[in-house]
C-alpha cells in the first residue's frame, strides 16, 4: 500500500484506480456494469461511493457510482483524477424532453446546460460544458452497429428533482412535483424554454461530469437511457430500468473502442 495519504472520502490511494472509468449514479448499477470483468475487486465502499475495478477485454476498468446529483459526482471524479483517472464515461437515466423521443430510447450528450449550482462552484457559468468528441463518435458507432434508437444533443444538467421537474394536467398545464404544490412562477417557462431551444434530455451529472473534466484535461462523455418524459405524464410513466442492459453495452464497447487500437 502506498504511504501517501489517502483521498478524504472514499479512501482510496495511489495504485487503486486504473485511467479508465465509468461513472454511474446508483451503486447496484456498478455490478451490473462489471459483471463478466475478470479479476474484479472492490477498492471503496463508502457512502454512495462504490467502486470496482477488473479487467474486461484485456483492459483495465473501473465503474464507479457517486449518487444522485452533482455534488458527490464532482467528488468522485477529483478524488480519481488526483489518483491518475483520465477517462470519465457516465451511464445513467434522463427524463426525455425532446418530443420524439420514448423510453428506452438512449440519448448520448454533446454538451450540457450548466443549471446546476457544483459546476458554477468552479467556474464562470459561461465555460462550456462539452463531451469529448471521441467519446461521443463512439458511442454513435456503437449504438448504431447494434440498430438501437438514439439521439445526439444538448443535455440540461440541473439540480433539485422535484423542484424542476413538472406533472402534465389533463388540460395541458403543468403542476409541481414537491410537497406542498411548491413551484415558483419561473419554473414552468423553464423546462418550456428547454424545450424551444432544442435540449434533448435531463438528468443531474453531466454538467459538473463534463466542466471538471474540461476544467482538469479529462476526456468525458455522457449516455442516458430515456427513463421518464419532462414534464411527466404521471407517475406511472416512469421506467429506470428499460434498456439499461443495452446502455451498458454499448458504452462498454464505445470504451473499448476508444482505448484499445
């Protein structure tokens, strides 16, 4: 074991990590992420910080989850890439506001709108937040080779769940999702405005993922299943695990492709 300190939160030290790392939001997809690797190990199991590292391919991986959100995201990608990390691939779920797309459907980022407090923690709210372009060519061929519906695009990257996101009413308007029917006037013009502009999909990650990973001179890049729509239908429109196997695989190979020659 290395004699330098070990990293604050997850308690990892030199030597843990390898280069390569996929970022994932809820520990149980770590196994589902690593499973057929050879000579897996768990290197942290902290908080919502789990991480394990193997072998898939002749290639040395690790896939690693920071919860939900920005914060613990920001976390994890600097404790690794004090440790060497040079490659952040995040597989995760997006509610889908572009109106062609449906659940399942896969959504890879090319950049983020920065709606989230962490990353302006760091910098200027005007420094973009944008995907490597090797990663996303990637993952377009590998989503493409196996015939799965996909989109390209901006994604909004934002904080507070319940806050931002919306129930659409019989009558087309739109009502909050947070205790209380909470919900400033603002908030209802924003995810319209959303829309207007383009954005494809939504979710917590990419924003602060991608600025640090600018900010560091790390290579990043984002592929979200459509897991629900923005604004809701209801409730029961929600679908976390539609097509993850698939989201998996293909970032698993468009890693690969970018890593081995």
């Amino acid at each position: 074991m290395s004699d330098e300190p070990a990293q604050p939160i997850t308690g990892l030290r030199p030597g843990d990590i390898p280069e390569h790392v996929f970022v994932v939001g809820d520990p149980a997809r770590v196994g589902r992420i690593s499973r057929g690797w050879s000579s897996c190990r768990e290197v942290c199991n902290v908080r919502e910080f789990r991480i394990v590292v193997g072998v898939c391919e002749g290639v040395e991986l690790a896939a690693a989850s920071g919860g939900v959100g920005a914060p613990g995201t920001a976390i994890l990608i600097e404790e690794l890439a004090k440790l060497g990390a040079r490659t952040f691939l995040r597989v995760g779920n997006s509610g889908g506001l572009a109106p062609d797309l449906e659940l399942g459907d896969l959504v890879i980022t090319t950049g983020a709108v920065r709606d989230d407090g962490t990353s302006r923690s760091y910098v200027i709210p005007e420094y973009p937040a944008v995907a490597d372009h090797g990663i996303v060519a990637a993952l377009v061929a590998s989503a493409r080779e196996r015939g799965l519906r996909f989109s390209t695009g901006i994604t909004w990257s934002l904080d507070a769940f319940y806050a931002r996101n919306a129930v659409v009413a019989s009558d087309g308007s739109l009502s909050s999702m947070s205790v209380g029917g909470y919900w400033p006037s603002h908030f209802e013009p924003r995810i319209r405005d959303m829309q207007a502009a383009g954005v494809k999909n939504c979710e917590m990650e990419s924003g602060a993922l991608l600025t640090l990973a600018g900010l560091f001179g790390l290579r990043a890049g984002c592929i979200c299943v459509v897991s629900d729509r923005t604004p809701w239908p209801g409730p029961s429109e929600i679908a976390i695990d539609r097509n993850m196997d698939a989201c998996i695989e293909v970032a698993t190979d468009a890693m690969l492709r970018i890593l081995k020659p």
